[in-house]
C-alpha cells in the first residue's frame, strides 16, 4: 500500500501539477487526497464495508477539518468515493 500510494503521488507530481487542478482544488489539499486515497483498503479485507467507505470513515476519523476549511475536506470525500484515480491510473502504476 505505501509503494502504491508513492506511485500514485510521484505519478501525479511527474505528469500534472497545480495549474490541473481547477482553482477551488488546493495543491495540499489534492496531494494530501493522493496521500490517504487506499487509506481503508486494508480495512476492506475482512470488513464489510467497502474500500471507499473504510476509507472515507477513516478521513472523517483523521478530523481534517481541522487543518482544512470544510469545503476543501469535501473535495477529499467526493473524490475518493468517486474513485477518479482507480479510473486515471489504471495501467499506468
């Protein structure tokens, strides 16, 4: 899981950056997103609740709110239930 999450962010470093965000995205915000986004992967083995669930449980239990405004730990949540990145990186990691 760490070797994947650094894929994914040296990845996303290497290829993109700030000025692919749309501007209500901040740059911390999307990496500390890349960061924790397999975060309840393991949780999901032997759990009922899925991937993106334990994930979002464990965000919601990590209290970003209280070194982000609301609306920016909105952004983290909405975009790992979407799961864009499982989508974007397929085959590349």
């Amino acid at each position: 899981l760490e070797l994947h999450t650094l894929r994914v962010m040296t990845q996303w470093e290497g290829h993109h950056g700030p000025q692919d965000l749309p501007p209500e995205v901040w740059p911390e915000t999307f990496r500390l997103t890349l960061a924790l986004h397999d975060i309840g992967k393991p949780l999901s083995y032997d759990h009922p609740l899925t991937q993106h669930d334990a994930t979002t449980d464990l965000i919601a239990a990590l209290e970003p709110h209280r070194m982000l405004p609301p609306e920016q730990v909105r952004i983290i949540l909405a975009v790992i239930d979407g799961d864009p990145f499982g989508k974007l990186f397929k085959g590349m990691t």
